[in-house]
C-alpha cells in the first residue's frame, strides 16, 4: 500500500511551518502602523503568560553548499559582521521602544545562513546586547545551528556562556559521493569532534539535520550515513526531503536530473532511515522529525503540546515569534511579517529608523480558523471543529476533498472532525493542502501544486447543494 501511496501523493507540498502559507499571503502587505498594532497585541496576549519565542537570522556562509535553499549570502568576507550586528541590535531596539512593558524570553533561536560565521567575540556581543534589557525566562531554552566545519571551541563556549544549551549540527549526509554533489566535504572524524566538544562544554541537546532525496543517494549511502548517525546518538534529528527548485537556487542547477532519486526511490530512502531509527529507539515526531524518549520534543509529542512555528516543531508553545535579521518571519498569531531579504536591504531600512518590512499578512476570521487546524493536523494528526468558534464554510468543502484520502485508509472523518492514520502520516502535508483554502482558490498555487481548478469548482458547487439541502430539511 506504502508504494501506491507513494506514486499517487507525489506532488510536492507546502512544509506549513505557516498558514497562510508565503505564496498565498495578501498582496495589500502590512504597513508600519499596522504591525505595531499587532506586536502589541501579541505581546498583551501572551507575555505575561507563555512569554515570547524569538528568531535570529545570520545569513552569511563562507562555503556555498549546492542543494541549499536557505536564505544565505556566500562570503569570506568578515567585514559584513559588524554592521549587520549593529542593525540587529537596531532593529530589536525599535521592538523595545514599541512593547508597553518588559519582554519575557522564553526561547530564542540563531540560525542562518551559519551563525558561527560570526566571531565569538561578536556572538557574545549580540547576546549581551538583546538581553540588557529584557528577561530570560526561567526554563528558557536557547539554540542555535550551525556547520560542523566553522564551529570552533571558542564558539561554543561564547554560545554556552550566554545561556545557550542546544546546538544544531547541519549534517545531510555522510557518503564522500553525495558530499562532493553538494559541494560539502565533511569527514565522520570532523563531526564526531564536534560533537564530542560540544557536550564536553554542556550542550545537553544536540540536533542533526539530514536530507534524503540528495544526488546520488541510494539505500546503502542512507544506511551507512544512518549508521554514522547512530553512533553519535543526537537527542533530536530532522529528516528533510530535499527541496528541488532550480529555477530559484543557482546551485541546484549544477545536479543531474537523473542523478536524483524521486518519486518511489525517494520515498524508499526515507522509509529506510527512518526504520533504521526506530530500531534503536528514536520516534517519529509529526512530520520530518525523530527524538529519543526523554527528549523535551518526545514528551510533548506524546502529551499532544507539541507546537509548530516558522523553525519547525518545538515542545514551547509560545503564540508570538519575533524574528529579527534579513529574510526573517515574525508571527504574532493575528499577522506575519517578513524582512528584508538581502542583508544590505535589511541594514538601510533598520538605518532608517524604520521596521524592516519586505512583505506580509494580515489574518482573516477565516485564515485563524484554517490555521488551527493545519497546526492540529501537524503535531496531533487530529482536529474537530464541533465548538463553533473553529467552524468556517470552507471546512465543508475540506471534508470532500478529503473523501478519496479517506478511501485510501490515510484519514478517518467523522461529520466534523478529521484523524489522521497512521498510514496517512507520510502525507501530513497531502492532508493539510485539504485544508489550503487559498491555495485551491489560487490559479499559479494549484498550478504549482497539481490540484485540479475543475475538481475544486465541483466540491464547492456540491458543498453548496449539501448546504442548501441541511437549510430546507431544518
Ligand atoms: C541553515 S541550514 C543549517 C546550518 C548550517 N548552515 C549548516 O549548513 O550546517 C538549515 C538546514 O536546512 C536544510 N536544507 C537546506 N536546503 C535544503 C533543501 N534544498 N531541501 C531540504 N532541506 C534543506 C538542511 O538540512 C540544513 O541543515
Ligand atoms: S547548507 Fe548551511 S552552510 Fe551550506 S550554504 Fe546552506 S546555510 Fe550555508
């Protein structure tokens, strides 16, 4: 069943770290007022409370790694450190002046790009300066990411010093083939070293982050990297499919198309690593992720608090992420706004006395209920919306679009509830595009993602029927 399953959901789908997701945010974009407005509320709605989650963004790497889809600047050069701290401090200043009141950190996350790019005299700058001001929550958890290759003693030390305790180790794959595709030369030797001094200075969380789908992979390069993986025992590992967009990263276009598994093979890699995994204990976290039991992330899973934001899933379930740096998303659980993309655009604005916006949205009464029950779907493979309060027209259309999924074992629907087999967890986000109301009602979205406008417009006429029909009978 897996294989056929495979076949027919090979079309690509949206991560929904976010709903709306980008691609379908409003075009009429978000002013400055307007997301000073909704900082404040977000901040009145939880820091008190759950306090706020935060984001920071190095966009610099000094090597250039083909298949990344990150939002990086590739440079040697280190002059660009200075001025892009200066900003960030700049720009979080602009939020403290905005805050009617202390903020509370419970979490707060530097990723990139790679953010050991940045000296450790300048990491212990940035922190020292974002936290002169503002409280650090008690149990508050601190990460960061970065490339085994420039991570440094001094580093790691500088990063636990300011209250870091998890680190993220970008690893992708272990084979020299595939490492040589991706233009990522990184020995076993080289990361067992790191991680090593990692937990020597007390790191008690160590994440890998690994991708399948990459050129010329096969089971036995999977395995043997798996096998390199369990020997290191990371608390935490993410599994990514690779993302393929050519036309958009410059570096894809170097890989042969038939030298990447697709389709059945690519799935085959997957199942292979991850039946690897949960042979020495690790469990499948959601979508993409594995944790041992005792991990914070594990736990959560398994009391349903697992949370999902822009970074993925994490056992915190604060409402307001604020994102600071070039290309980052802040979400304030009422509206998303992304900066700048490129970090010179980023650093003019912030000089300017202004928030840094490139793009974003404001959430309709619609969107906040859709968005619930993407995020139910994400880390509890459940949802219902019997209260009221989570019930739009939208939702009666969704259940038709998920009838044929139902036939095919992968979700349970009852009259107003839809769970998730576990059949159906490979294709949580096949699931969740149930869901997508802009994306259906969007010509390129559809496009791009393969479902049929013609099909759409008959739910929705049968969805109108149906309706109609409940209105005569009550
Ligand atoms: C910012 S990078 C990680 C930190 C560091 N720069 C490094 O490379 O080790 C974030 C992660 O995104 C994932 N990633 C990047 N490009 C991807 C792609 N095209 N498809 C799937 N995952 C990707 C990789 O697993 C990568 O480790
Ligand atoms: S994978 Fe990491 S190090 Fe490589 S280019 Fe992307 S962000 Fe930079």
């Amino acid at each position: 069943m897996a294989t056929n399953l495979a076949e027919k959901y090979s079309n690509p789908g949206p991560r929904y770290t976010s709903y709306p997701t980008i691609p379908s945010w409003s075009t009429d974009g978000i002013t400055q007022e307007q997301w000073k407005e909704a900082m404040v509320k977000g901040f009145n709605d939880s820091n008190e409370t759950s306090g706020i989650s935060m984001y920071i963004h190095i966009p610099y790497c000094e090597n250039y790694c083909y298949f990344c889809g990150c939002n990086a600047h590739r440079t040697q050069d280190h002059s660009y450190e200075d001025p892009y701290i200066d900003a960030l401090l700049k720009e979080w200043q602009m939020y403290l002046d905005v805050f009617p009141g202390t903020l509370n950190v419970k979490e707060l996350h530097i990723g990139g790009g790679t953010p050991t790019f940045l000296s450790p005299r300048n990491l212990t700058r940035l922190i020292d300066g974002l936290f002169s001001h503002v409280n650090r929550m008690e149990g508050h958890i601190f990460s960061f990411e970065t490339n085994p290759r420039s991570t440094t003693r001094e580093h790691l030390e500088a990063l636990y010093n300011g209250g870091f305790r998890r680190v993220s180790f970008g690893i992708q794959d272990f084979d020299p083939i595939v490492q040589k595709e991706i233009n990522r030369p990184q020995s076993f030797e080289l990361v067992k070293e790191k991680v090593d001094l990692a937990r020597q200075i007390g790191f008690t969380s160590v994440n890998f982050d690994l991708v399948y789908g990459l050129p010329k992979q096969t089971l036995a390069t999977i395995t043997d990297t798996i096998e390199k993986v369990m020997e290191l025992r990371p608390d935490r590992l993410a599994f990514y499919a690779y993302g393929h967009n050519p036309h958009m990263y410059e570096g894809q276009r170097r890989f042969k198309e038939e030298d990447l598994p697709v389709g059945d093979a690519k799935q085959e890699l997957y199942d292979k690593g991850r039946a690897m995994l949960e042979s020495i204990g690790y469990h499948e976290i959601g979508m993409d992720h594995f944790a041992i039991e005792g991990d914070a992330l594990y736990e959560a899973a398994k009391s349903g608090t697992l949370h999902r934001n822009f970074m993925g899933y994490t056992e915190n379930t604060t409402q307001m992420m604020l994102a600071l740096g070039s290309s980052s998303i802040s979400d304030t659980w009422y509206a998303f706004a992304q900066n700048e993309r490129t970090d010179g655009a980023y650093i003019k604005a912030v000089n300017e006395g202004r928030f840094p916006l490139h793009r974003g949205h404001l959430l309709t009464d619609e969107d906040l209920v859709l968005r619930r029950h993407i995020l139910n779907l994400m880390c509890r493979q459940e949802t219902s919306w019997a209260d009221p309060k989570l019930y739009t027209d939208e939702l009666d259309v969704t259940l038709m679009r998920l009838e044929d999924m139902q036939n095919d074992g992968m979700v349970v629907l009852g009259e107003k509830s839809v769970r998730v087999t576990e059949a159906g967890i490979p294709y949580l986000r096949n699931i969740c595009m149930a869901f997508d109301a802009l994306l259906w009602r969007s010509d390129s979205l559809s496009k791009a993602y393969n479902v049929s406008r013609d099909i759409q417009k008959g739910y929705i006429e049968k969805a109108r029927l149906a309706k109609e029909q409940k209105e005569k009978a009550l």
